[in-house]
C-alpha cells in the first residue's frame, strides 16, 4: 500500500512535470510574441548577419525577446541564418516567426528611370537591394564582361533597360547585372532586331540614337517623328547636330554630370569630342544617357517624313516645330531664340 502511493506521487508530479514542461513548450513556440500595430513587418537580413543582428532588428516587434531567442535555438537558427528580406505578421508566435525567417525569402520589385551614367544606376539600384553602389560600379565596369559580352566602355550603359524587376533583396552585384545582361537580350528579340537591321544599324547604335531622342522631348507621342528626322540626316550624311550631345560631351569634358545647362552656346559647338555630334558625322560611340523603352520604339518605328529640322515650340512648350529646309527652321528658330533670351537663360 504504501509503495502503491509512492508510486502514484512519483506518477502525479511527473504529470505535472509534463504538463509544466508542455506548458512551457508552449508558450515559447505557439503563443503570439508580435508586438506592432501594422499587418506586417519587415525584416533585412544581410549575407553577413549573425543572430546577434536578427535579433537586434527583430527585438522591437516581439512581446519577449527570451522566448524568441530560446525557439531560435531549439529550431537551430541561431547557427543557421539566412539572409534576404523577410515578412513578420501580426499574431505570429516564434515558431512561425523562425519558419519565416529561414525560408520565405521575399522577392523585392527593383525600379529605375533613364540614368545619364552607371554611377547613377548604381546609387539608385543600392538603394534597393544590399549590393552597395561600389560593387555595382566595380561589376558595371568589369573589362573581362564587357569583353566577353561585345560592349565597349562607351556604350556599356546600353545594357541597362529601364524598367521594374524582380529581385530577392540579398542578390549580389554580380547576380544584378547577369539578370540586367538577360533582360537585354530578352528585349533584343528578333522582331526589334530585325527592325534595326532594316534601319542599317547595330542594337546598340539605336539605343545610341534613342538616348538623344528620350533627351530632345519628354512628349512619348513626339518621339518617332525626332526619331525620323535625325534617320534622314543619318541616310543624307548630315551632321546630326543634337544639343544634347553637346551637353552631354561638356559634362564629361568636365567630369561633373550634376551641372544643369539649360542653354547650348556657340563655343560649346567647338569642343573637341567624339560625342559633339555638331563636329562628327554619325551617331556619338555610345548613349549619352538610358533612354526608356519608349525612345528606343520610337527609333525601331519612326515617323516617316521629309523633315530634316526641329526646334523648340514656345507655342506649345514641350513639343517642337518641324521644318523640311533650312530657310523655314532658321525662322522658327528665329521664334526660339528671341523667346529664350527673354527669359535670360544664359546657361
């Protein structure tokens, strides 16, 4: 009788042994440890994060850090980090915390506009995955890619196609510019190919040709009428004589792309450079900035014309006046000129 109620005491205390260890088992594992108002949270985890900066990041959205820590290592995270972007929700307890944490890498969308230079497009891509803008420009200007991939220091910005992309956010410089390399020769399919080779020209030639239109008018629906007027000068031998080359061979001339010139002055025409387009026949040796997809269509499908001349519209700013001689541009640009120098812009 007596061992008979040992053993029923030993048998009562390891149940509620039990039930105080599933207890707590429980309240670690399975009981909601967020602590923020919103749907959800975010967290960036980088390549070369330990637990120590998990938990630094994610300590001001749970409810107990203990707990979470204690998960971690039972679930073996701790000595398992994974890096990327990740999604907290509102009500997750730890266990779904760390199975977030360890594999539900969330793709992140990478935006950017026409960038004049690489430099550019490596500050604004850092800003949105954990590649920093130094390894971007160090992968941009890799000789050995360029080479192997037929692009030159001058038109090396050719392969940048402005557009939203699907990135995970740990991805690599050398993992964003073999996507960018890849959505290059996706858009060069063989329709927009074909259309190049019509026009006489290279892929690259016409990204060339359509950063000079993406710069002579933001107006899209203008586009392919620029686009035919510098094609007839091409197809005639005529100096393209595009200020914005102008503009753009001075910046590089200086090394300074953050200047503002708003006017192109005669002496500007005299400067000594392949991109001056008032002193060398043909397209510049590569684009002057990253034209948008609508510039390039509008070089692959150009209005077909007989003008050889355009000058800024002060009658309806934003769009050009188009002319077929020289006698009828120099009147418009007449027009242009007497508008502009009463705004005294002189730069």
């Amino acid at each position: 009788m007596y061992i008979k109620r040992i053993l029923v005491a030993v048998l009562l205390i390891g149940l509620v042994g039990c039930s105080v260890f599933a207890y707590m088992v429980y309240g670690v594992f399975f009981v909601n440890n967020t602590n923020f108002n919103n749907d959800a949270a975010y967290v960036f985890v980088k390549s070369t994060d330990k637990f120590n900066d998990v938990k630094q990041q994610v300590a001001p959205l749970l409810k107990d850090v203990e707990d979470f820590e204690a998960a971690a290592k039972r679930k073996g995270y701790i000595s398992n980090v994974k890096s990327g972007k990740f999604e907290i929700k509102k009500g997750m307890n730890n266990n779904e915390i760390i199975n977030s944490l360890r594999g539900r890498n969330i793709p992140v969308k990478v935006s950017f506009n026409n960038q004049e230079t690489l430099e550019d497009l490596a500050g604004r891509v850092a800003t949105q995955i954990e590649a920093d803008s130094l390894s971007l420009i160090q992968a941009f200007n890799e000789p050995q890619f360029l080479k192997e991939n037929n692009f030159t220091h001058a038109n090396k910005l050719a392969m940048y196609i402005p557009n939203s992309y699907e990135f995970y956010w740990n991805s690599s410089a050398e993992t964003f510019r073999s996507k960018m390399l890849t959505e290059y020769k996706r858009f060069w399919n063989e329709d927009r190919k074909a259309k190049a080779k019509s026009l006489g020209l290279t892929e690259n030639e016409v990204v060339a040709l359509a950063s000079i239109v993406h710069k002579e008018t933001a107006k899209v629906d203008e586009r392919p009428r620029v686009a035919g007027v510098y094609l007839n000068r091409l197809r005639k031998g005529m100096l393209l004589q595009a200020d914005p080359t102008v503009i753009y061979a001075l910046k590089l001339h200086q090394n300074n792309f953050k200047q503002i010139i708003k006017r192109v002055l005669y002496k500007d025409l005299k400067l000594d450079s392949p991109y001056n387009t008032y002193m060398y026949a043909g397209l510049p040796p590569g684009p002057i900035a990253m034209p948008d997809i609508s510039a390039v269509n509008a070089v692959l499908n150009s209005e077909k014309h007989d003008y050889y001349y355009f000058v800024a519209n002060v009658e309806n700013f934003g769009y050009h006046k188009f002319a077929k001689t020289l006698s009828q541009h120099n009147r418009n640009k007449e027009q242009y000129i007497r508008w502009i120098n009463k705004q005294n812009i002189n730069r």
